[in-house]
C-alpha cells in the first residue's frame, strides 16, 4: 500500500535552533518527493521538489535530503524563526501516468521565541 | 505573484443541500485539482482534471461530487446531498504540466455540515 509517515508527530523548539523532520515512504514507482509548508487554515505552499536523482536539495534555510534507496527523506530547517510555525508536510508522487499525490500526515512545528 | 483564488472561505450547510465550490485557477495553468482534509488529518485527493475533462479521481469522488470548468477560468467543485461527514476544508489546486508540475494551492475553502 502506497503510505507517507512522517516523524515526529509535534515538534517544539526555541528560535534560533535547528530541527530535522523525518519523512519515510513505501510510495513504488516513485516519481518525485515535495515538501510543503502549511500555516494553519491555510493552504500548502511548495517549500522544495527533487526527483529520483536528486540527493539534497536547499531553499534558503531550509534543506531537503532524499535517500531513494532507503525511501527515506528529511527536511531540516537552520536558524528557526517564529514565522516557521506550521506543518510541514511531505508528498510523494507516484511515477507518470497518475495525477495522485500521496500525503503524509505532517510534522506540526512550534517554534518559541 | 499569481495565486489560485477560492471562494467562499468558509460555508454552512445543512445536510443534505447542495453545495458548489469555486476555484480560479493561476491563468496559464492546464491542470486542475480538488483536495480535501478533514480536521486534524492529512490531505486528501479527489479529483484531477485536464483538457475539460476528469483524468484521474479518487474513491472519495463518488456520484454525488462533481466537477466543472464553465467559463474557462472557473473551476468547481459541486457536492449534490452534503453528508455530515463532508465537513472539511477544500483546497483547490493547479499546476502548468501533470506529471512533475508544482502544485500550487488555494487558501481553501471551510465547509460545514450541521
């Protein structure tokens, strides 16, 4: 079955701190892997896209890794800021021919001043 | 920067109305979806559609939703008989290419069953 698990569940941290969120799939073929940020009551927002071949990838301070051999990504955020309160999801698409994306259930992060 | 645009950002029905969603799309996308998520759940896929037509949908999307684009920059997302089980949010979203185009989502829309 086609799943997205993301650890840990909550996250809570002091600003200025880094963190790393977990995101394990069993998503076969895999097509590409997205990160999203969502606000709360807000819709997701594309933080970075990488393909198979793509190991790590950066936009700003926020670092995308991707293991297609374990199926195994991760997202770590340096220098948190208050405004990094949000979920944070990852989704794995499923190899050309589908339109589907398979979402996994976020990582809630609250960053404390 | 151009966005997807949704309206109305939170409605409520009684069960059993009638309920139409409205999304406009980023104007040189082609590819158009409909996304729910339940309180406290992850997102959901229901629906994709591309060239006015419905090309993929989900088990979710059964007979009492539907899909239209009317006037080429609307797209909407009707629900015939609201179940209480429909209350969700409801994303809208759409993207340039289908297979490895970003999506881009809308701010969502709020719909509750009473």
């Amino acid at each position: 079955k086609n799943q997205v698990e993301q650890s840990p569940q909550s996250l809570i941290i002091l600003e200025g701190k880094n963190c790393t969120l977990q995101c394990n799939y069993t998503v076969s073929p895999f097509s590409n892997l997205r990160w999203y940020k969502q606000d709360t009551g807000r819709g997701p927002v594309s933080l970075t896209i990488m393909t198979f071949s793509e190991n790590t990838k950066s936009n700003g301070r926020y670092t995308a890794t991707l293991d297609a051999d374990t199926k195994q990504s991760s997202l770590h955020i340096t220098a948190s800021q208050l405004s990094d309160s949000a979920s944070y999801i990852c989704v794995v698409r499923i190899t050309s021919g589908t339109y589907k994306y398979i979402f996994g259930t976020g990582t809630r992060l609250k960053v404390l001043a | 920067e151009p966005e997807v645009t949704q309206t109305p950002s939170h409605q409520v029905t009684q069960m059993g109305q009638e309920v139409i969603l409205r999304c406009v799309p980023i104007s040189n996308h082609l590819y158009f979806y409909w996304y729910r998520q339940i309180l406290g759940q992850k997102v959901e896929f229901l629906v994709s559609f591309y060239n006015n037509e419905i090309s993929e949908k989900s088990e979710i999307f059964d007979d009492q939703f539907s899909v239209e684009r009317p006037d080429g920059s609307n797209f909407t997302l009707k629900i015939r008989s609201t179940k209480l089980e429909d209350s969700a949010m409801y994303f809208c979203a759409s993207s340039i290419t289908g297979f490895s185009g970003e999506l881009f989502f809308g701010e969502g829309s709020r719909l509750t069953v009473l």
